[in-house]
C-alpha cells in the first residue's frame, strides 16, 4: 500500500463529474490497483475513489490520471507532497467474526432452504479479492445470490456487501448477482440504504435456527 499526503485538487469525469478544491488529502493507493482520496474526518469512506481494475499514470507536470476499464478518469493534482511511502501488508487473514456470527453463518448454510422453497446452496466464505462472501448461493430461478451475515446490521454492513457485489457481478458465470443482507437486527439506516441499492434484509432468529420447531425467517 502507497500512502501519499498532498496538497491537491481532484476531478472526477465519467457518468458525473465532480471536482474536489485544492486541500491538504491523503491519498491511498492499493495493491489492487484501487485509489482514494481522504479527507481527516467521514471515517472510513472516501471522498472520491477509483476502483480496480484501473491504471495509474503519474505525469511529468504532476498530474495523476487514474483511468478505470470504462474510460472513467480521477485526475489528481499536486501541488505539494508532505508525505509519500509504500508499505507491504502482505496476505490479509480476513476478519474473524464473533461466536455468533459465525455461528449464523453456518446454521443458513445448513438450512439455506429457509431463504425459500428451492434455494441451494454454492459455497460458505465464497473467496474474492476484497475478502470472503459469507454464503453464495442459488435462488429457486437459479439465480446467484450473496448473503452477507451480522450479528448487528449497520450500514458499513451495506457497503461491505456492495462492495462484493459490484466484484461478483463482473464474473460472467455469476452474474447477475443479487444479494441480501442478514441480521439479528437491521437499524432503520441500514435498511434504507440496502432498499436504495435493491439489497433485500432478512432478519434472523439465532434461537429459531438452532432449532428445528421454528423454521421461519422474516423477509422483507
């Protein structure tokens, strides 16, 4: 990972264009060939970003052009660097989840028929790029659909999900991939924004899926 402090300003051309005035940012560019611009505050999420598979071009005149395989293009200008380093992270184990995450994961796995009459089953912890799907799996239209599994479903949820979903639906064996989003519980936000982005939210009884009396799940 390259970590760059810049005093720059940022241009964004493709289906929108945006513009970012000149401003101290950090600039992170990935092994994967992704670049973000960040500001020192919205956490985690970027102001403006470029995602893989893209090319950077550093020019002479101190122009960064980031080109995606649209044509899409972020154009950074420097105008002064503070700071510029690379750093090798190396293979990264993937998160861990807690007792009952994991837990969740594999009880739907077992009994990924209480998604719907007909649903089987593809992989648990499908493998991409980006980290591991909770659970891909087929609807009864044969359909491709990745689940992803909370504990508590917030919107980083959403966007986690969102991102597997916009790396799954370039793959032509897959795609179209749908997806939904599963919890013990879905905050309001999480569920506007899954709405917004056609991800269905399924709320899951820890409790009911350890046992066999209750087989229900509530979709909505």
């Amino acid at each position: 990972m390259r970590l760059v402090i810049a005093r720059c300003s940022v241009d964004y051309a493709g289906r929108l264009t945006a513009h970012l005035p000149s401003a101290p940012r950090l600039i992170l560019v990935k092994a994967d060939g992704s670049v973000s611009i960040h500001a020192d505050d919205r956490a985690y999420k970027p102001l403006n970003w470029m995602s893989p598979p893209c090319t950077l071009k550093e020019g002479d005149d101190d122009v960064w052009t980031v080109v995606n395989k649209a044509g899409e293009k972020l154009i950074i200008t420097m105008e002064e660097v503070l700071h510029d380093s690379s750093h090798e992270l190396g293979v990264d184990p993937g998160l861990i989840k807690d007792g009952v995450e994991a837990h969740l994961q594999e009880l739907l796995a077992d009994r990924i028929e209480t998604l719907g009459d007909g649903w089987t089953l593809i992989r648990r912890e499908y493998p991409t790029a980006i980290g591991p799907v909770d659970i891909l799996c087929r609807d009864a239209d044969g359909a491709t659909v990745a689940v992803e599994i909370k504990r508590r479903g917030e919107i980083d949820g959403v966007e986690q999900l969102t991102r597997y979903l916009e790396l799954l639906n370039r793959d032509p064996h897959l795609a179209p991939v749908k997806g939904i989003f599963a919890a013990q519980e879905i905050k309001p936000q999480a569920r506007v924004l899954a709405t917004d982005r056609s991800i269905g939210c399924v709320v899951l009884d820890y409790d009911a899926l350890r046992g066999i009396e209750d087989d229900k799940l509530r979709l909505f």
